[in-house]
C-alpha cells in the first residue's frame, strides 16, 4: 500500500471534483490517460449523477476521460467496485510473492472489456489496488 500525498494538480482536480459533485474524494490520480477518482463508500450516486450528468461534464470541464470507483476498506469488494460496469461475479484471492493476486470472475461477454484494450483497465485496476491494498496483481477469468 502506499502512502497517499496529492501534487498541486490532483489537489486541483479533486478540490473541482467535490464542488461540482458534492462527494467526497478518497484518492484521486491519473492512469492509462484517465483520471481516477475513488469516492468515499455510498458517494458514487452523488459523484456522477443522474445517468452520468455530472461526470460528463467534469469530462467536458477538464477535457479527460474520468473513472470513478467507490472505494471499500475490504480488498475483495474493492475489486468488485472496480470491475462495476462489467458485471462480476466473484474475486478470488491467492497469495503472491509479499501480497496477493486478485483474479475477477466477469461473464465471458465481458471479458475484453473488462481487460481493455492493451490491458487498459486491468493496469488502472492494478493502480487502485497497490495504492489501498496488499494486492499486487490482478487478472479477469
């Protein structure tokens, strides 16, 4: 896990992002040219809005694409938040080197998706999860 401090533009970009939303910002850092956001447990409804109204905007604002993730103390649900939009079933945990290895289930007609072009989403997932847990890798069955 590592030690969260914030550069004056993330200080920026999260201080805009709870005045235009009202939710509250956990971590807040940029990953595959997206900006992600994770938001206090319960905040998600606030931090995007009614079908994504606010976060298109914040898109339009900052023009950068922008992921928001609720955040979970408990690693597995974490996961699951992470893997929201596409549609998981379970996580499974497995000891690796000094943390564990994340392994999502998501329906096969998610899989690539999940994944992302390049891996896209599983680095920004792998991101999330060295920054709040002792996950070090992660991978989509």
């Amino acid at each position: 896990m590592a030690d969260l401090s914030f550069d004056t533009e993330a200080l920026g970009f999260i201080r805009l992002f709870e005045e235009r939303t009202g939710a509250r910002v956990k971590d807040c850092f940029e990953s595959e040219g997206k900006l992600v956001y994770l938001v206090d447990p319960g905040e998600i409804p606030k931090a995007v809005g009614p079908g994504g109204v606010l976060v298109d905007r914040l898109k339009g604002l900052m023009k950068k694409e922008i992921q928001v993730v609720e955040y979970s103390p408990d690693p597995p649900q974490l996961v699951l938040n992470i893997f929201y939009l596409y549609h998981p079933v379970g996580v499974r945990l497995e000891p690796k080197g000094r943390g564990q290895h994340a392994t999502v289930s998501v329906d096969p007609a998610w899989k690539a998706r999940a994944i992302g072009t390049s891996g896209k989403n599983l680095k920004i997932a792998r991101s999330i999860l060295l920054r709040h847990t002792d996950i070090v890798s992660v991978s989509v069955a």
